[in-house]
C-alpha cells in the first residue's frame, strides 16, 4: 500500500491547505510510524458553500462548509486504490484526543407497559482542550436483571432516542428489571467507556377487587375500600377505590406492599363493612388479589331479670364466618354479628333454681336493632307419646299409657324411654318397632324442655307371616315359624317341588292351603306365591307321599308293561302289569323275582297294592329249555299263581295259595282246598298246597 496522503487545493489557498497537512500530521502522529509523502493540489474553484467540490483528478473532495464546522466521517479513513482519503471542509480543524462523554437523559424508573422510550445525549468539548470535532455515533447495550449478559441493543446510531420493547431487542415482562448503558464515537474515532447504566423496571398489571360475605349488603361506590399501592415511587404509595363488582387493574411495583383499609368508608358504630384482618400483600406477580369483607350488625340486647346468679350465655352467633359463643352475661349485650345469620341467647339462665325466657331469644340479624328478653320462673306443659293407638311410654322409670301429659317445672330434667317393640292388646300379629323420638335422642334419654313440648316416639308397624309344614320336608323360605315384615314388604314365599328322602321314597309338594291376610288365594298348586304384605298373613305346605317301583327286564325283551325303569305311585296303590310276548327273540318268560310290596311269581302276569319301594325282576329262559305249564282254575279269589296257564321250567318247585275266603255283599265262599292233575293230590284242604314240583303239565283248581 502506498502511504500518502493527497491533499488538493487551489493554488490561491496555498496557505489554507498547507495549514490543512499540518493538522493531518498532527491528528495522525499516533498512527504514523514510518515516514509519508505529502502531495497536494489545488482546486480550480471553490465554489458556493454547501457544495461538494471535486479536485481535478476526481480522486479527492471536499465540503463547501466556511464558517461552520464540517462533518468528517468515518469513511474518511478507509483505504480505497492505496491512498487514505481525506475530506475535509474549508475551515480549521484542532487536534482532538479527548473521548467523548454520553449520558441517558430520560428512561423511566418504572414503566406500566410492555414497552417504553430510552432518549440520550452527548457532547465532545472539554474544559481543558475545548471543543473537539464533535459526536459521531452512539453505542447501547441492555442486561436483563441484575445477573443478566450485557446484548448489544443499538450500534453506531446516530439517533437520540429509541423504544425498548414490547419484543425488540427482547420479549419485555412484567416484573423484570431492564438496564441500559451507553457510550459514543467522535468523528476523531475517539470510543469512550461504557457509561453507568440506567434501569426500568416493568410493573406488574394486578387486578385488585372486593367481595362481601354471603348475606351481607354489597359495597358500592358511596361505601368503598381503598387501596394502597406504589406505582412509580417506592416511598410514595397512591390509593384507588374498590366496591363491588368494581374491581381495578393496576399497576404495582414489584415486591412492593399493596393493602386495604380494614373498615369501608361507610362503616359506623351499629353497622359496618369489615375485613377480618387489614390485608395486605407483597406484590410478587400478575395473580388477582382479592379480600372479604363482612357486613355486620351491633344489636342491643337488654337481659332482663339476669344478675351475678342468674347469666345467661349467647347460643348462637356468627362473626366472620365462624361460630362464637359467650357465657355469663348479664344486664345487656351489643356486639357485631354477621349480617343474615342468628343471634340465640340460652332460654334458661344459671343459679338455682334458673329463670327462664318468656319472650323470643333468637333473632336473624339483618339491620341494626334493639330488643328485650325477659327472664323468670315458670312451667311448662310436657306430652310423651307413640304414634299408635294402644302404646305405652316410660317416664322417670314408669309406665303411662300414650300420651302421658304433664306439668313439669321449667328446665328441670326428666327421663324418657319406650320398649323397642310393642303388641297391642296381646295380638302378637301386629308388632310395632321403636325408631326414633321426634328430637332425635336415643331410646332412653334425658330431656330438658323450656316451653311447652311435645315428645313423639315414631313407631313402624310390622306384620306377622307364618309359615307352616307339616310334613317336614325340606326347608321353606321363609323357613317354617312366625316372621315379621314391614308394611309393604314385597314376599315371595317358595319351596322345592320334589324331595327325595331315603331310598325308593319322594314327597311332592302340592301347594298351600289355609293361606290367609295378603297371601291371594286360600289355596294353590305352585311352590311358590309372590305379594305384598299389608297384614297378617301365613301359609301351610302341602305334600303328598310316592314309592318308587322300579321294573328291570334283562336283556330288555319284549316291552313289559309297566316299561322297565322307575315309576312312583302312592302308597296303598294298585299296581298290575304283564309281558306282551312271552316267546320273544328266542326266550320265554317265566316268571319274576319281587322286591318289597311284591314277592316272586309265575307267569307273565302280576298285580299288588304297594306300602314300600318295591321292584320286579323278569326272568327269561332260551327257548328249548325244557318247559311244563301250570293252569289255575278258581271261581273265587285271588289265587297265586293267578287265574290263567304259565310255564315253569322243568323241575321247579312252587306252592299254590288262594284266599281263605271271598265275602260278598249276602254271601260268603270258602275255599275247601286245591285239587287237579299233575303233581297235585286229587283231592285236599285248605289255602295252600304243599311244595310242587312241576316236572308236567298241571292243572290245579281251587274248590269253593
């Protein structure tokens, strides 16, 4: 690079020129290390002022600026084609190496937005060099919170005011402290140090409001609460008004104090608005504040009739919300009371004996009043009842039909109590239950009545349901015995169809009968039967008694009537049956073996009344074993084996029995014996024969 510096001038301001290198020189002595060629040239003209004027060349210009000064920028000191350039005016120019000073001129302390204005200044003259060649740029820079990184905000402006915010440089929030420093450039490129900063701190926007207390008055705007709270000033607060529905928004200092008057601003001595402690806050963010105010009330209250024996105690009050009571008192009372709520004083006061109340003690409080209780002796008029007719209730251990009236000394204690369950006139089918008394005590309790009161025992009626079953058989629901139900309780009273006990034995249930009250019908069929029971009522189970007489038939030939399996039949029935073919599938039938009510038997044919679980047991021969038949012939009776021919395997052996007499309605037969072909004598006596052998075809007939 080539280090010169071309000055141009006219050849005419020779002088002026000459004095222009020598300042050059001088302003850049710091900077020259080596040594420089000097080189100048004059204008041709130097024009009108306010004009650029060129030299010759085109390479160098100059400001037209005689008798004020000239700006000199920074480009005047950049390198551009190896020469430094220079632009100077026409007029003198001093030595500057003095920094400029810079200040922030206004910045508020607190601001009540997201945004707000930074203004500056600055000047380049000292008293001991004077002025110098005067501001050229200014610097800031910004730091959110005391820790925070200094950002750079504004460089090398030129301006004197900007706004800081809502998001430029940064996103501005409340209650966050901005600082803001500055510095500035003089156009002899002097930089000065960064200034002290300047802080704004944003306020928080808070909304502020009141409420009062249910049941009291709202506060308006001739009855208001004023608040407190610093906006711009941390030892100077300023106050605003609040009242119902007219909260504010404002804005606060943070980490400053906001409070509330205590009292509103037309709270007297019998009626005011009042917060329960002075609220206050320390304001640390943007949440809503708000604070209760009650309405109260001051009655006056004259006790007639109390003195230092005789004190009474409030029962009831509220204040601020919450329960307070006081005892001995006496002469008069006035205190606040939340408005809408109750005042109580005790009916009876202290000493013995205790006088008592003759007038109302109890009032809802809703404006200002004055009242009086008078206190004295008296009675009062006590009735003790059931809610039914015929009960009976217990007073101090006696027993009184219902209502028991009397006359008792006021505020004296007394017991009362009733049995938990009651009969009337010994009918066991109507019971009443014992559930409460009208003022809530228990069974047995003590009473203190002030005035004239009546005690109500609350009784529920129940209704008795028997349930009967004679036989035994299984277990009815409701089991078997007497039951109580409330009036209108749905039933449904049930039990099993079929009981099986013991074996070959079975009950069926066949319904009810003797039903009775709500149960619908005197008599049913089903096991069960629904309703509502709205008196007394019963029911008896019914069953009727079978006996199981089972058929097997081995091998299952032929289709033997009754079928094989089991049959029930009831006790004392007649039961007959019979094989259809008694040649079947190459085997005949000859006979049966008997359980129970039947015994054993020839043929294929039987019959017998039954009175135990019985069976019959055909039994079957392949067809070619040697068979005999056995003919019975009997004009009377009931012979075994019957009437008719059966086929007996060869050689069995049977006895032969008929009736020993047949009665009819005008005559009686006697059988005289059994007589017939075959193994059997040709002539005998009596029922039975002896032991037979069938090894041939025999005839026996019963002689009558």
């Amino acid at each position: 690079m080539n280090n010169f510096i071309k000055l141009e001038g006219n050849m005419k301001r020779l002088a002026f020129s000459l004095l222009l290198i020598f300042v050059l020189l001088g302003s850049y002595q710091m900077l020259l290390a080596q040594s420089y060629q000097i080189v100048w040239r004059v204008f041709e003209s130097g024009g009108s002022e306010g004009d650029i004027v060129m030299s010759p060349t085109g390479d160098i210009r100059a400001s037209i600026c005689i008798g004020q000064p000239t700006a000199v920028t920074e480009e005047a000191f950049v390198t551009t084609g190896g020469d430094y350039r220079l632009y100077p005016g026409f007029r003198k120019i001093d030595l500057d190496l003095r920094d400029p000073t810079s200040w922030i001129t206004a910045m508020v302390r607190y601001s009540c937005g997201n945004s707000f204005t930074v203004e500056w200044a600055g000047k380049d003259s000292t008293a001991e060099d004077g002025p110098g060649w005067g501001i050229w740029v200014y610097d800031l820079q910004y730091r959110v919170g005391e820790l925070g990184v200094w950002t750079e905000w504004l460089d090398s402006t030129t301006a004197t005011s900007a706004t800081f915010g809502p998001d430029d440089p940064v996103t501005v929030e409340e209650g966050e402290t901005y600082y803001i420093r500055i510095r500035a450039r003089d156009k002899a490129t002097n930089v000065a140090e960064w200034g002290e900063p300047e802080t704004t701190t944003v306020n928080y926007q808070v909304v502020f409001s009141v409420e009062v207390a249910s049941g009291g008055v709202d506060l308006d705007e001739d009855n208001f609460i004023i608040v407190s709270y610093y906006l711009d000033d941390p030892a100077t607060p300023v106050v605003d008004t609040l009242w119902s529905g007219h909260p504010e928004a404002l804005c606060v200092i943070p980490g400053s104090e906001a409070s509330y008057t205590q009292l509103s601003s037309a709270s007297g001595t019998d009626e005011r608005w009042m917060a329960e402690t002075p609220p206050s806050w320390v304001i640390n963010s943007t949440d809503p504040i708000s604070a209760t105010y009650y309405h109260q009330i001051a009655p006056v209250i004259t006790l007639d009739g109390t003195d230092a024996t005789h004190t009474v105690s409030t029962t009831s009050r509220t204040i601020f919300g919450a329960t307070s009571t006081e005892s001995g008192l006496l002469g008069s009372w006035s205190d606040w009371v939340d408005r809408s709520s109750e005042l109580a004083f005790s009916r009876a006061t202290t000493g013995t004996p205790p006088l008592f109340a003759i007038d109302d003690t109890a009032w809802i409080v809703s404006n200002p009043f004055a009242d009086t209780i008078h206190y004295m002796f008296g009675e009062v008029n006590v009735t003790v009842e059931v809610d039914f007719i015929g009960g009976e209730v217990i007073t101090d251990g006696m027993t009184y039909p219902s209502p028991y009236s009397a006359i008792w000394t006021t505020a004296t204690t007394h017991s009362i109590s009733v049995d938990s369950i009651q009969f009337v006139g010994g009918d066991t089918s109507v019971r009443y239950v014992f559930e409460g008394w009208s003022d809530g005590g228990e069974r047995t309790h003590n009473v203190t009545p002030l005035s004239d009161t009546t005690f109500t025992a609350h009784f529920r009626v129940e209704y008795e349901l028997v349930i009967s079953n004679p036989d035994g058989h299984d277990t009815p629901d409701p089991s078997e015995g007497s039951h109580y139900y409330p009036d209108g309780t749905g039933l449904t009273c049930s039990i099993a169809d079929t009981v099986y006990e013991g074996d070959g034995y079975r009950y069926i249930c066949t319904g009810w009968t003797d039903g009775y009250g709500s149960v619908p019908t005197a008599t049913g069929t089903d096991t069960s039967v629904s309703f509502t029971i709205t008196e007394p009522s019963g029911l008896t189970w019914n069953w009727r008694e079978e006996l199981r007489f089972t058929v097997v038939n081995p091998g299952g030939r032929d289709t033997p009537v009754p079928a094989a399996g089991d049959h029930w039949y009831a006790p004392g029935s007649s039961i007959s049956g019979y094989i259809t073919e008694p040649h079947t599938d190459g085997y005949i039938c000859v006979g049966w073996t008997g359980t129970g009510s039947l015994g054993d038997g020839f043929g294929t044919e039987f019959s017998f009344i039954i009175t135990e679980p019985s069976s019959i047991t055909w039994n079957w021969l392949p067809e070619g074993t040697e068979v005999v038949t056995l003919t019975v012939y009997s004009d009377y009776g009931t012979p075994a084996p019957s009437v008719g021919t059966h086929e007996f395997p060869s050689g069995t052996e049977i006895f032969c029995t008929v009736d020993d007499s047949v009665v009819s309605a005008d005559e009686r037969h006697i059988c005289t014996g059994c007589t017939g072909a075959g193994p059997l004598p040709s002539s005998g006596s009596g029922r039975a024969t002896p032991p037979l052998t069938l090894t041939v075809n025999s005839t026996p007939t019963c002689n009558w």
